[in-house]
C-alpha cells in the first residue's frame, strides 16, 4: 500500500511541477523575457509581450487550474481502483 500512495505523490508532484513550469514560461518568459519579440504581432490592438505581461499569466493560470483539477480527479480515480484491487477501499468512488 504504501508503494501506491507513494506512486500517487510522485504523480501528483510531478503534475504541479509541470504546470507551474508552464506558468513560470508564460508570466516570465513571454512577459518579460521574450516580450521585446512578441510585440511584433498585436492582439486585440494591444502588443503580444505587453498582453501576456498584464493579461496572459492570469488567463494561463485559471486554466491551469482548471487543467490540475480534471486531472486530479483522474488520479484520484486510478488511485481508488488500485486501492480497491489491494483491498484497502471498500466504498466505490463516486466524484
């Protein structure tokens, strides 16, 4: 059992790493560092660098969230059936 919770944890840190890596990019990279390049091109009147300086890190993170908890759910649902299959869960999981 505790093989499992320690392969769900090892997931479940990995996922956050991954997704805060991709908000670093966006609020850092393409705010900051990349934002000279892409105010070559205009969204909605306004330059690309500036928009994901003020606009583009907020917008990635919700949906970043949104993404953490659809795949948390998946998780939790693989890690209940293994749970189940060792004998350690008895109620089906209903989320």
């Amino acid at each position: 059992m505790r093989a499992c919770v320690e392969a769900y944890w090892r997931r479940n840190l990995l996922l956050m790493a991954v997704l805060l890596g991709v908000w670093a990019f966006v609020g850092l990279g393409c705010g900051v560092l990349l934002a000279d390049r892409l105010n070559a091109w205009s969204l909605g009147g306004f330059p690309l660098g500036f928009w994901c300086a003020q606009q583009g890190s907020i917008v990635v993170f919700v949906l970043l969230i949104g993404i953490y908890a659809l795949a948390m759910r998946r998780l939790d649902r693989i890690h209940h059936a293994e749970l189940v299959a060792l004998g350690r869960s008895e109620a089906p999981y209903e989320a």
